[in-house]
C-alpha cells in the first residue's frame, strides 16, 4: 500500500519550515555576528577564574573569531552592584555575565537586561523562563564523603538521614545556606529551619566556601557534608579519596547568562550566549569551570544526574528564597561563632 500523496506533501512542507526555520536562526546569529566583529570586545563578567573563562572564549573564537572577550572576575556576588553604578556613572561596564536570579532581578527592574525573543537564534525555550536569561549552568547540591572513612552501605541515603546522631561532629555544611534553603522548596521552610538546628546541634563543621569543605572531607576532618557538584570534580580529580552522590531531591540553583543592554557590544554577548547554549558550547563551559548545565542533554552533568528530581525556586518565588537562604545563612555563622 502507498503512502497518500497528501501525506507525503503534507510531510515536505513540514521538513522545508524545519530546514528554513533553522537556516533563519543561523542567519540571525551570524546577522549579530557581523555588527559585533565591529566592535570592541564583549566585556565578560563571571566569578570562575580568568584561566578557565580563557579556555571558552578559545572554543569560542573557533566560530567567530572577529569577537574578542575581555574576562573581569567578580566574586562575592557583588557582580549586580558592580554593573548598576557603572551603568548609572556612563562608565564602560560589562556587555555579558553570568549570575544567579537575586543579581538578575534588579538589574532588570532598572531596564539594564536585554530582553528578547531568544528562540529567534536557536536557543531551547526551555533554557529562557525568562526573556532576559538563558540558564548556563547551575550549582547542584550533592552528598560527599571520605571514601577512606565512610563504606557506600554506611551512606545516607536521604538528606534528612544525614542528620543521624551517628554524624555527630564528622559532619560538614557550607556557611552560606543556599542549598538548604532550596531544599525548602520541597519540605518547607519550617522544616528547613529545624534541620539547620539540628545540623548545628549535631556540632557540624561550618565552612567558608563548598570548595574548602570537599578539601577537608578529603581530608577527613569530618566524614560527610552537604557540597556542590562542581566544587568537588578539582579534589576528585587530584585523587584524593572524596565520593560524591546525587540525592532525591537534588537542589538546584540555576546560574543564567545576559545580556547587558549598556554594554559596549551586546551584538556580541547574543551571539556569545547562543554558542554556549549549544551542547558545543555548553561541554566547552562543562570542561573548563567543571560546571554543566543539567538542562543540556549530552552534558556531564545531566548524564551524571540522570533521573535525579531537581528543585529549584523560580523567578516569581526568588525574594522567598532569598529570605530563608539569609535566615539559614545567619544561623550557621552564628553557631560558628560559638565556637
């Protein structure tokens, strides 16, 4: 039996609008493209270190080597304050960087953030909640521990099992309570709360960054602790005895990249933006920060993640979140005070 005429017509013109849908979003980048190779670099704003963002911005000029990047680090999350004076000061600021939502927000209630159809240049609708940010990685909380110390039968299996008298004083916690407070979204504040209590009773181990505590788990100061992915791959990867596990539910704070509408070559950040949401782009950012973005399959990270729940807060909810993560993060420093 044949196929009928009209469905074989029916499916070319569905393969040409696919064809052509394509070819007008690459025409639109390369479109930007063209404007940016005539500007001065696209300043590029981010916390990791100058060498790692060196590294993308290789892969990067592959494919567009007419756009140069200048990288300035900004730590401490000051990225947002930083931008607004400039901005307001007429002086040079940054045309591209990559934040978290409490540094997105006030930027785009001043109307300094791009906002755009970001479909237009081939990027996932899933990765734009937002039309001015397109997710580009995202720090994922995870369970690590001494290999060493502790056998994989003897692990926690939920993040409330880490709270077990049997961890008292081997347990470690990151002074800022980012990943506790996202936790919340799936047992609430409340019970968040009374975890940080029980974390400070149990005489966990309070440290100042995710990467000091996987040092000292590797250590073996303390057993086990609550970190992040990616501050975790450096001290596996210099083969020191540090196990980490993805639990249910994983929290998540997504990191997104912009556009800064003062910026000196915006052109160029579109186009910068486009690239690493690709899997190319992406796995260049994965590789060098050790960093991925769970949203983009064929990413480490969403390979090692799997099936894994994650939960996160949205846009709506991000002065929610911002309250708890500060009333948690108190706690913490002031139970290391006490000590």
């Amino acid at each position: 039996m044949g196929f009928p005429v009209h469905a074989l017509v029916g499916a070319a013109i569905a393969t040409a609008l696919v064809v052509a849908g394509s070819a007008a979003r690459a025409d639109a980048v390369q479109d930007l493209a063209a404007v940016a190779g005539k500007k001065g670099p696209v300043i590029w704003y981010e916390s990791s270190p100058p060498e790692a963002v060196l590294k993308i911005a290789a892969a990067f000029n592959k494919h567009y080597p007419d756009i140069k990047i200048q990288f300035v680090r900004n730590t401490g999350g000051g990225i947002a304050a930083r931008i607004i004076q400039e901005s307001e000061a007429g002086a040079a600021t940054a045309s591209f960087f990559i934040g978290d939502v409490a540094q997105l927000i006030p930027l785009n209630q001043r109307t300094l953030l791009l906002s755009r159809d970001w479909a237009s240049l081939g990027i996932d609708p899933t990765l734009s909640p937002t039309p001015y940010a397109v997710a580009a990685t995202a720090a994922l909380g995870v369970l690590v521990w001494n290999k060493q110390r502790v056998a994989d039968g003897d692990l926690p299996k939920t993040w409330d099992e880490m709270l077990a008298e049997r961890w008292r004083g081997k347990i470690g916690q990151w002074v800022r309570a980012a990943t506790l407070g996202t936790l919340a979204k799936a047992y609430g504040d409340q019970h968040m709360r009374d975890y940080t209590r029980k974390l400070i009773e149990l005489k966990a181990m309070i440290y100042p960054s995710t990467f000091q505590l996987a040092q000292q788990v590797a250590a073996g100061e303390v057993d086990i602790g609550m970190g992040l992915y990616h501050s975790a791959q450096p001290v596996i990867a210099s083969g020191a005895p540090l196990g980490l596990r993805f639990l249910d539910p994983t929290p998540m704070n997504t990191l997104y990249g912009a556009v800064v509408s003062k910026g000196g070559n915006p052109e160029g950040a579109q186009v910068l933006l486009a690239w690493l949401s690709t899997l190319e782009g992406a796995k260049a950012y994965e590789a060098a920060i050790g960093r991925g973005n769970p949203l983009i399959k064929g990413t480490e990270t969403n390979e090692r993640i799997g099936t894994h729940k994650m939960v996160e807060y949205s846009f709506a909810e991000a002065a929610t979140i911002e309250k708890l993560d500060a009333e948690l993060t108190q706690m913490l420093m002031a139970a290391e005070k006490k000590r």
